[in-house]
C-alpha cells in the first residue's frame, strides 16, 4: 500500500490526481462517505478521470459523459463499454492508501 494523502486533502466529492509508480490514478471521496480508486484514464478516450464530476458512488468523464461506478469500475453511463480498473483502498491514520493491484481484475491499457 502506498500513501496518497491525508483524509482531511480529499473532502466529500472530491477527486485527487495521483502519480503512483508511474501508474495514474484517481483517488475519490465518494458520496457515500467511502474513498476509492480507480485509473486515471476513461476507457472510451484517453483523458483523465479525476477531472470529471462525482456522484455519489459514479466518476463522471468531463469529456464525453461516460460514468463509472467507484466499486466496480464498470460504466453506467455510455459512450464507454469497457471497465476501468480499481484499486483497493485504505484508510490507516487519518491517511488514504492505495495498492497498485487492480481488485477488480481490469488491467490498465
């Protein structure tokens, strides 16, 4: 696991940009109060994640509108069809921590 941030630099609907090992992430706190992860790229264009809208448990792309939920990685919004991958999150000391092994299976492209 890898640190982030501290919980109080990412408030409630927020997105974080983070550079890990090379590897773009976005880093979100949730509607539902909960942090997750997910890879900075939307899997219909290539363009950052963390720059779009959060809706409780969804990451909105900025770009075409395509959303994802935050648990899943799975679009619920079109014009994206493929997932994009997740990664597991913890909070320990009041600081958000990120592993770099997707939980849901989905390698980056």
């Amino acid at each position: 696991m890898i640190r982030i941030c501290s919980v109080e630099d990412l408030p409630k609907g927020s997105v974080l940009s983070a550079d890990v090992d090379g590897t773009p992430i976005a880093v979100v706190h949730g509607g539902d109060d909960q942090f997750y992860a997910v890879y900075d790229q939307c899997s219909h264009a290539a363009v950052a994640l963390s720059e779009g809208e959060v809706e409780g448990c969804t990451l909105e792309c900025w770009l075409h509108g395509s959303r994802f939920d935050l648990r899943t990685g799975q679009p619920t919004g079109l014009p994206a069809t493929e997932p994009v991958p997740v990664y597991p999150v913890e909070i320990r000391d009041g600081a958000v921590y990120v592993s770099l092994t997707p939980s849901n299976g989905v390698n980056p492209s």
